[in-house]
C-alpha cells in the first residue's frame, strides 16, 4: 500500500491511526512533534503525512508550509487531523497547502476511506 507518516503529539489519537491504517496495510512511522515529522520527511521515501496541527516545536501547519516551499516535498499529499475545527482552521489549513482536512473526533472508517482517496491521486495524479 502506502508509506504514511503519523505526527500527533497526543499518544491515544497517534496509536488508533496507526492501528487502523496498519489493518488497512500500510506501512507507517509515527512521530510525536513537528520538528520530527519536518525531519523525518525530509529524509524522504513517504506517500502521505497526516499532521495534526497543535504540536510542539513545529506545527502542523509550519511542516505543510515548509514541504511546500521544498522542491521534493511540494507534491506530498497532505492530510490534517486536528481538533482546530472554525472555519477559518479549515480554510487556513487548506490554504496552507493541506490536501484534506480532518476534525476530531473523527470516524476509523473516514479517515481509511480519506487515505485511500489521497493514496489514489498520489499513484494515480491524473
């Protein structure tokens, strides 16, 4: 399937999206801020990230910001997961270059179905 980076400082949201996206059988790493996905998506080789946005040392929104700005990232689909839930989080999100934009709570079962929806365009980006 696909390899996904997971950043979500909060241990209980991190651990159900990686139960349920390692059923659906994708290959996942898991980081707990910012500055760790920034950095572990620089080093490369991922399909998706899934940020939250509230995190420590960089934000989601910072990490959206710089992969767009970096010439091997600009392309990276994008999945926000947060609890920033106004309307002006989703549009600021989305403005930022995220590709979708989750709320929390969110359903197991939307979140597979908005993976597998980003991991199609990513393969198939016609």
């Amino acid at each position: 399937m696909a390899r996904i980076l997971i950043a979500d400082d909060d241990e209980d949201i991190r651990l159900l999206i990686v139960m349920r996206l390692r059923r659906d059988g994708h290959d996942l790493e898991a980081v707990t801020d910012g500055q760790a996905a920034w950095e572990a998506l620089r080093a490369g080789g991922f399909d998706l990230a899934i940020l939250d946005n509230s995190m420590p040392a960089l934000t989601g929104l910072e990490v959206v910001e710089r992969c767009r700005a970096e010439p091997g990232l600009a392309g990276l689909r994008i999945l926000m997961v947060t609890a920033l839930a106004q309307e002006q989080d989703v549009e600021g999100g989305l403005a930022a270059g995220a590709d979708r934009y989750m709320t929390k709570p969110f359903g197991l079962g939307d979140l597979s179905r908005e993976v597998g929806e980003l991991v199609s365009r990513q393969a198939d980006p016609a």
